[in-house]
C-alpha cells in the first residue's frame, strides 16, 4: 500500500528493543509481513496511510526513547520523552469528558490504540486489549484513538455504534482531524503506544498478534512502577456507552439478512445478539437459534453459540452461516435444529502459507480469518474471507477447504484467481457464471469467474484511498477494460444480484445503489436524505441485502431494522418482527 512502508516496518521492533530485552519469539513481525511491506502491502499487520498522513518534520519517536540494555529497569540518567497530551479530538466517547494523561490519567499505565472501524485488523485486536484490560483492571487503561480513514467514520454517531457493536467498554477519542494521529506520529492502523504512570512514552508497536508483547510490557511497567510508588491501583469507572443503549431491542446491529424466496423464510444475522433469527418473510417467528451469549457450541437451537454470526446461504432445511468472530463455518439443520461446526478449527489463522495453498486441506483442521459472507453454487460454498483478504472454497462432499481467489494482498489488483488481490471482501452473490464481490476496504465491485480458468475483473473502484458518492461510469461486466470509471462508493458491505443489476449495500454512503452489467452504469437506487438534511435517513450504514420476489430485504445494520424495499414502486417500509423478543439478560 502507499506510505512509505519501509519507514512504518522499521520501526515495528522498537517496542520490543525499548526496554525489557523481550525474548525473540515475542517478536514484533514475520519475515512475510515485512516480504509485504517490501511491496507496500500490510496483509496481516495492519492498514499503511496514504502518502501525505503519517509523514512529519518532528523526530522519530524512536530516537527519543532510550533503549534498557540490561532488562532491569531505567538508568540514573536516562532521558524519559514525556508523552503529548490527548488534546484535540472532537470528541469523547465511553467517557464523561476529555482525559487528559497529567490529571485523569495520573498513575496509569496507558495505551493508546490508534484505530479505525472499518478496519479489519482494529477489529482483530479488539479482544487482545480486551484481554489485557481484564489482566489489568487497575492498573491499566486503554484509550482508543479512532483516526478515520473513511469521510463517514469522521462521524461521532458513527463511532458510538461501532462501539456498542464491538462491545469496546473503554474511553475512544474522535480524532477526526488527526491531530493525535500526527502527534504521535502513526502511519498504519492499527498502531499502539505504551506511555507509563509519570506520563513518559514507553515505545509502540504496529498491527495484529502483539498480546504476549504487550503484556510483558504491561508487566514489566506495573513491577517497575509499584516498586516506585508511581503507580495508582484505584479503579475507574467510565461512564460506557452501553449504559445507555443497551441492545434491548428484537435486532441488535442485523449484519446479513438471505431471504429464500422458495421457503418463503428470512435468515437474520442477529450479529451483535450473537444468534440468527428465521422469520416468514412477513416478519412471523419460526427460530431463534443461539443463545444470544457469544460463544462457539454447537449443539440445539436452545444451547447454541455464535459471536458475531454475518452471511449465510440456505439449501432446503440447511442453513450455512459464516460465524465471524469464531472463525468458523457452521451448518444449521432447521428440521432437527440442531448447529454443528462444518470449517475452522476455531482459532484465527495468521499465516502465509494458509493464504497460498495450492491442494484442499481437511475443512475442520485449518483456522479462518473472519469469514464475512458465503454463497452457495452446488456443492461448493464460497466464503469471503475478510482476514485473508481472499475468496475461498468449501467443497461440501469432500470437506475440504482451498483459497480460491486472491493471493492475500490487501489492495486492489486484476488477473488470474490466484494472482488476483482483494480488500477484506465482504459480500457475494452471482449470476450464476460469476461471483460479484462487495470489496469493501477498496469501496470496489468485483468480478469473480466460477470457471477457474477465467479472470478477476474490477467493474467499480480504483484502490485503497479512492472513495466517495458519485454516480456514473463503472466498467462494464461484458465490455472492454475503460481508462476510467467515474462511479464510486464508500466501504460497500453488500450485493445482491436480480434482473440485470447488482443492488449495492452502499454501507458508509447509507444508500442502495444499482449497477447494471451490460452498461456499467452506477445509479443511487435509493438512500441519503431525500427529504433534506433534516428529514429522516432511509438507511443507516446498510450492511447486507438480499433479492426475493421483487423485493429487497435491507439489514440496516445501525438502525437494528431489516427494511424491505419494493423495487418497482422504491417503497420502503420496516419489517414487524413478530415474536422475536431481545436474549434473556445473562444471570449473574
């Protein structure tokens, strides 16, 4: 990706080094992230900033810290680099009110985590620091610093619902205008510094995979400081978004929504209830499968768990369903109701050679990577696998598991399935001979060949920093390749395929748009404020759709509402979910 990559991976070892002289397998990068940072591309570590952010005059803050050459704590004269404070956000979430490091903070071990919420990568991390908080209740707290990417994530509303969605419980500033992000120097999302209890800079590291470092880091600051009396061991309690929205309605942020038109039934992604819900497609109850606990048992409707179920893809009375958070894939049996784990060995897969297999493994002996949607073509279920940033295959028959598409680059890049390279592919749906892919970290459509011969093609987008409204030109799917494409979209999660056209889940724009594949024309369908800025919003950051019966049925993710829209008539009304009531409260 763009942005001096050499600058951002050099720097990845300077946590390690700042200190602790930390054991190597701790490590702070593999030898392929920094083969991918050659190239410019940051896969499994994390997403580089364009050129223009990250780039200062102000010194390294490497060069400021001074290196604990023999592992027992700070020289008499070492020079400690006080830490900038955390002025400059627009706004404060999870909190009563701005923190500032001399004041609130005073005593505390902080670490800052420089984040955004389209990021697949932020979203990884988000259980290692939740991990820590829980290791360090007292003596440890963690701000995340949201520096957007994305024009709508500059949108404090935006965030608080990615906060209630990913259950963050700590303090986030909005730093909409990156004024944090430029202080302390971050080129890459996610990036985390370490100051101590007097307020000084520890050191920062970049990208997933650093819980054992940080938590020696932690360690070591908490032994260090106790034994310096510097360190404030009083809890915190900070005033949670949570507290005041509490999920307590029938859906609470519905990620995909599969309407099956044969059936006559609607398959919900309940995601941040961690369950899936089956109506009619008048709204009726017929299931609520999973507890509503986020957990990974198989078992009955009534003892089943998911964390974060998002796409699916329905055969007859089985039902498939990417579990995101799980890593896994699981198969639902509506006539014995019963869930049981089909793919993933339920940890989260990191490495290369995953990414570049060449013969099928045994489905259930391999870990995924946030697998976001699937599609169903025969015996093959297709999974958009976000993490890997590449499509992969699941043969049902032989139960085995392959990539598919993309070679694991996170950018955009056309040719030959293996060579091809995605962007945290996000949504699928076909045509029959293609796959089309919502390519949502590129806010690209792609065209994906079911005959492995064939090629990927880009039909909307242009790359990583290139997003926005604007209908017109896309490329057409049957046309020749054109110089330039006009249209654009911003973080699409989702596509449906009817008639002729792609319906676009334009997530981050709150709009459906159509693309027709004969011309390649984009067309906002529906969405925005049509009655003005001070009218209601139709949408609100859509993120799955699906075709059934000349209507579309729209998870309006942070609305916690499914809208169907009647294609002809572009009425749109709210689905009446009748007896699907919100999970039990857990028992204490």
């Amino acid at each position: 990706m763009p942005s001096a990559p050499s600058r951002r991976w050099s720097r990845l070892p300077w946590l390690c080094a700042v200190a602790f002289s930390l054991p190597a397998a701790l490590g702070c990068g593999t030898s392929d992230l920094a083969a991918d940072a050659a190239t410019g591309h940051a896969s499994l570590g994390g997403q580089n900033a364009p050129a223009g952010k990250g780039q200062h005059d102000l010194p390294n803050l490497g060069a400021l810290a001074s290196v604990r050459q023999d592992g027992k704590g700070a020289k008499k004269d070492e020079k400690k680099e006080p830490a900038p404070e955390l002025d400059g956000g627009v706004a404060w979430l999870n909190s009563a009110g701005p923190l500032t490091l001399k004041k609130d903070l005073k005593g505390k071990i902080v670490i800052l985590d420089f984040w955004t919420l389209c990021c697949i990568n932020c979203i990884h991390i988000m259980p290692d620091l939740a991990k820590l908080e829980k290791k360090y209740p007292n003596e440890l707290v963690v701000i995340g610093v949201h520096s957007p990417k994305f024009e709508n994530e500059k949108d404090t509303a935006s965030i608080r619902k990615a906060i209630l969605r990913y259950q963050i419980e700590h303090p986030v500033v909005n730093d909409a205008d990156h004024k944090l992000w430029n202080k302390f120097q971050v080129d890459a999302w996610p990036t985390f510094v370490v100051i101590d209890p007097e307020g000084n800079l520890v050191g920062y590291t970049s990208g997933e995979g650093n819980y054992e470092l940080l938590d020696v880091v932690v360690g070591k600051l908490v032994d260090e400081h106790k034994k310096k009396k510097t360190l404030d061991e009083k809890p915190i309690r900070f005033d949670l978004a949570k507290f005041r929205e509490t999920g307590d309605t029938p859906l609470f942020f519905p990620g995909k929504v599969v309407a099956d038109e044969p059936g006559r039934r609607l398959f919900i992604a309940d995601s941040t209830h961690h369950r899936v819900v089956v109506t009619d497609l008048a709204g009726n109850k017929l299931h609520v499968i999973g507890t509503g606990a986020p957990g990974k048992t198989d078992g009955p409707f009534d003892k089943a768990q998911f964390d974060d179920p998002q796409g699916m893809a329905v055969r007859g009375d089985t039902l498939f369903v990417a579990d995101r958070k799980n890593h896994l894939v699981r198969e639902i049996d509506l006539k014995a109701k019963t869930v049981a784990t089909i793919a993933g060995n339920g940890t989260q897969d990191h490495e290369a050679e995953s990414r570049r297999l060449t013969q099928p493994v045994p489905a259930k002996e391999i870990g995924l990577n946030s697998p976001w949607d699937l599609w169903l073509g025969g015996d093959k279920l297709y999974i958009a696998m976000a993490g890997h940033h590449q499509i992969w295959a699941l043969d049902l028959k032989e139960k085995n598991l392959i990539p598919y598409a993309g070679n694991g680059r996170e950018t955009i890049g056309d040719g030959p399935l293996r060579r091809a390279m995605f962007a945290q592919p996000s949504g699928l749906t076909s045509d029959g001979k293609f796959l089309y892919v919502a390519d949502s970290e590129i806010s690209a459509i792609r065209k994906v060949p079911l005959d492995p011969e064939g090629k990927v093609e880009t039909l909307v987008g242009r790359g990583l920093f290139v997003f926005g409204d604007v209908d017109g030109a896309g490329q057409a799917a049957d046309g020749p390749l054109a110089a330039k494409t006009e249209a654009r979209l911003q973080h699409a999660l989702g596509v449906a395929h009817a008639d002729g056209k792609l319906f676009i889940a334009d997530t981050y724009n709150s709009k459906i748009k159509t693309y027709d594949l004969k011309s390649g024309e984009v067309k906002t369908f529906l969405g925005g404020r049509p009655l003005g800025w001070f009218g209601p919003d139709l949408f609100n950051e859509p993120a799955g759709i699906s075709y059934a019966g000349g209507k579309l049925y729209v998870a309006d993710t942070n609305a916690h509402r499914i809208r169907v829209v009647d294609v002809a008539t572009k009425t749109v009304t709210t689905l009446h979910l009748k007896g699907v009531e919100p999970p039990a409260a857990p028992k204490k």
